[in-house]
C-alpha cells in the first residue's frame, strides 16, 4: 500500500479543506452582525434629521434651517462625492425638487418621507462599505490568530499604524488593533517584515500578504525601498475572507492567478519564494486543486480561514519563516 501524503499536521486530505455548514452559517452571521454595526451612525444620523427636522410645521419650512442642509441634500438623493460638482443654486434646486415631489405630496407624514430617503440613500454608501467587509472581516481574523500566536510564543514585535502610518511597540492590551495593522515585523530566526496589501515591483500587482527578509528601516520610500529588491522575498500569500459559497470558485481563480503570476515572475529571477493561500469559503473542487498543489509543492501552505487549528497552524509557519 502507498504511503499516505501529510501535507500538514492538520491537513491530511482534500476534505480538510472544505468549508462546512455550519463554518458558513456563522460566517454569514458574523457578516450580519457587523453589517447592523455599521449601520449605526447612519441610524443615529437620521434620528437627528428626525429630531430637528420636527421644529417645522410644512416642508417648505425645512430651508429655513441651515443644520439640515445636508441632510436635505443626502435625502435629495446626492451623495457626498456629487456634491463636489454643485454650487449653492444646484443644491438648493435639488432640495426644492425633494420637497415639491416628495415631501410635500406626503402631507403630513412629511418628516417620516424625508427620513426613509435619507436612509435610502445612505444605503447606497451601507452597500459600499458592506461589498469590503468580507475581506476585512478575513484580514482581521487572520491577524487576531497571528497576534495570539505571538503572545502565546513570547515573541516580541512592531507594528505599523494604518491610520497614523507610524510603527508601534507591541501593546500590553492589543485590543482591536488588528482592525489598524498595516505591517507587522518581528524576529526569530531572521528579521521578518509582513506587509498587507501592497503592490510587488516586481509582479506589478497587489498582493494580500507579503513576508520579507528585512528591518523596519528597509522599508523606504520610492525605489529605495526593500520592496524592489526581489531575493529579500521570503513568502507571498493570498487571503480572501468571503464566505459566500456562491463566490468560493471565483475567489480561488482570481487567488490561482496571483499565485501562479508571483511564481512565474520571480522565476523569471531564479527565485522561489513560498506561496500560500488562506480561504474563508473552500469547496470541494477548489479544496481538490488546493490538496494537489501542497502535495506537489507548488503550493507551501493553505489554510481554511474558518478552521482554527487550520489557521493556527499556518500563523505559527508564518511566524518561523
């Protein structure tokens, strides 16, 4: 009998790959619920608008008051990035519109008609936000499993500030800050430098998780920077955090080309940095393609980013690159 194949301690077949049902229940109710809390401010905004818009006894009335100008306009159906085209007379046309066509024709249900638009389109900018949330919600995840990793391990590291763009010492309550790292650097065996989401020179394309040889010095502005010195890449990686089973097979095509476009291009400089993909949503075909490639090598790790042992795993081979 042919020996079996352990790819990794946790990996031993295809399978172990696949997403389950309930995997994708809860990643759908993670998704919910962090959908209803973004959606807080915009619920508060329009119970100001409610609240203020209340003092007026006739629709018209509504111009009168300079602090809903903006939510008059939001409720006119402008969004924040169209009112850099209009002037004062645009705005106003448009304010006019809404309560002639809409509030007026409410009688005096007016104030609940100037709400729901609002919050229509406010949805529009919801919608937005919600499109990037799967990856974000991924990225977060994956970061809290490799910040846990460090603790437990006693490993010390910096991390970069995405919001200040400044590099941090690591905390003593890291708290949420998963939600703010841009890049992350530690050493154990070698300096080692993580960046999220940054353009490769050398491939000219993003890619999600890039692993370097380097300090936080290296990292430079313009050609300077360690970024365009191709043998300082240790491992490259693709995360994609949706856990629609409906989206799985696009996610691994479009992840199966980044991958497959990294190899090529640093073959092209006989180099071979490791490859590995972390995926909320994993069918059973992609799971198959997944498998083959960490059995053959052409792939260095995988990992479901709904399964935490699976995760771990991949956090802790990161972490000793």
């Amino acid at each position: 009998m042919a020996k079996k194949i352990i790819v990794t301690p946790v990996i031993k077949s295809a399978s172990d790959l696949v997403t389950s049902r309930e995997e994708t229940r809860a990643g759908f109710i993670a998704m919910a619920l962090e959908k209803n809390y973004i959606a807080v401010p915009y619920i508060e905004e329009a119970k100001a608008l409610k609240a203020l818009a209340s003092k007026v006894k006739k629709p018209k009335d509504l111009l009168k008051i300079k602090d809903l100008r903006v939510g008059l306009l939001t409720a006119s159906g402008l969004s924040d990035k169209s009112l850099n085209y209009l002037n004062d007379d645009d705005r106003i046309i448009a304010i006019q519109g809404l309560i002639e066509k809409f509030l007026e024709p409410a009688g005096k249900d007016f104030i609940d008609e100037l709400v729901y638009r609002y919050l229509l389109t406010k949805g529009d900018a919801l919608g937005g936000k919600a499109r990037n949330l799967a990856g974000s919600l991924g990225e977060r995840k994956f970061l809290r499993s490799l910040l846990s990793v460090f603790n437990i391990s006693g490993i010390n590291y910096k991390w970069k500030d995405n919001d200040t763009n400044t590099w941090l010492d690591k905390p003593i309550d890291n708290t949420d800050i998963e939600k703010r790292i841009k890049a992350i650097y530690w050493k154990k065996k070698s300096d080692r430098l993580m960046i999220l989401n940054i353009n490769i020179p050398l491939v000219n394309k993003n890619v999600d998780l890039t692993i370097l040889h380097c300090k936080i010095e290296d990292l430079k502005a313009g050609k300077q920077s360690i970024i365009h010195q191709p043998g300082k890449y240790v491992a490259l990686g693709e995360l994609k955090g949706g856990i629609d089973p409906a989206g799985a097979d696009e996610h691994w095509k479009t992840a199966h080309s980044a991958l497959n476009r990294i190899r090529t291009s640093f073959g092209k400089k006989k180099l071979n940095p490791q490859t590995f993909f972390i995926g909320a949503a994993i069918e059973n075909a992609m799971a198959v393609e997944i498998y083959k490639q960490l059995k053959t090598g052409a792939m260095n790790h995988a990992a479901n980013l709904t399964n935490d042992k699976q995760l771990t795993t991949t956090c802790d081979w990161i972490i000793n690159l």
